[in-house]
C-alpha cells in the first residue's frame, strides 16, 4: 500500500462507485482501502466505522433524490404532481445502479442519523402531497406506503432484470402502475 494522500470526498467517490457497481455488502474498508490503495486503518481517520461511512453516503443518496423531486415538482399540484415525484424517484432510482439498496439499509440507522433524517424529508414531501389532496377511498398513510411500495418494488425488480428488456415496454408498465395508483386521487381539492 501507498502512503499517497486522500481527502474524505475521494474516499466517498470510491464507496459510491464500488456500491454503485456490487452492492452495499461489497463496501468494506478492506475492499475500499484496496481500491483507494491505502491501509484500511487510513479511513479510521475520516469514518469512525462502515456503519458511519454508509450512513453519509445514504444521506447523500436522499438528499440528490430529494433535490430532484423538489425541482421538478415547482408549480404542480394533484395527481400531476404524484405522477411527476413517482417519475422523478423512479428514473432516479433506476439510474442509480445498486445504490438503491441503501435505502434498505436505512432501518439500521437511528432516527437521528443525518440517512434517516434525509429519507424522511423525502417521505414527508410526500406526505405533504397526499395531504393537499382528497383521497376517494384509502386513508393518507396506507396511501403513501402503497405509493412508495409500487414505484420501488417496481424498480427493484426492474433493475434485477425481472422485467421485460425493451425501455419502451418498462416505460408502458410503470406508465400503467402510475395510472392504477393515481386513480385513487380524486381532482376535487382537499379542504382542510
């Protein structure tokens, strides 16, 4: 191993990369001082573990999609919006390689945890949709978990290869999806 210098945002490059390519289990600091050539007792001085290094690039994770989300939902409303933050996370979710498996490790982390805290202000973006609009026959929090539990099942078998291979097709049936979970917002605005 090299004594080359290092800073925090190359050792975060590196661990996206490798879990963007193999997967969050891959991401050790065996595996990312060999790919950064440096002695894995290196990171200790920027990571106190795994779990704190995973937890920031989580948080990085979430608060891109959140980014995204909250530029492209900029003067929309009702089911345009909903069409338009499950497009956003989707496309984002698909672009992202095996980085969506973060999102199953958030339950790992404490609420306070800067990763939990940054999905739950992507959720509560959603919550805040749901609220601004009349549901025809869920309640807003079986609404919002048959929402997140469409668009992301649907892209993790998407991206296990499950689905058809053409785009275009993918494309028809999470168009379809949308369609089915959309239909349960009525255009009628939500008094409160």
């Amino acid at each position: 191993m090299s004594n080359r210098r290092i800073n925090r945002e190359q050792i975060i490059q590196t661990a996206q990369t490798i879990i963007f390519e193999q997967g969050v289990k891959a991401l050790t600091f065996q595996s990312l001082s060999k790919a950064l050539n440096i002695r894995s007792q290196s990171l200790y001085n920027y990571f106190r573990n795994i779990s704190d290094l995973i937890d920031q690039i989580g948080t990085i994770f979430m608060d891109n999609l959140y980014r995204r989300v909250t530029d492209g939902l900029v003067g929309m409303s009702g089911q345009a919006a909903f069409r338009r933050y499950a497009e956003i996370a989707h496309n984002y979710f698909e672009s992202q390689g095996k980085m969506v498996e973060l999102i199953y490790d958030v339950h790992n982390f404490d609420h306070d945890s800067s990763f939990y805290q940054a999905t739950a202000k992507v959720l509560d973006l959603l919550n805040k949709l749901v609220a601004s609009v009349h549901l025809r026959h869920m309640q807003a929090d079986s609404y919002v978990q048959t929402l997140i539990s469409s668009v992301l099942g649907f892209t993790v078998i998407e991206i296990m290869g499950f689905l058809p291979v053409e785009r275009s097709e993918r494309q028809r049936q999470f168009e379809e999806l949308l369609d089915l979970q959309l239909s349960e917002i009525s255009e009628t605005p939500n008094t409160l």
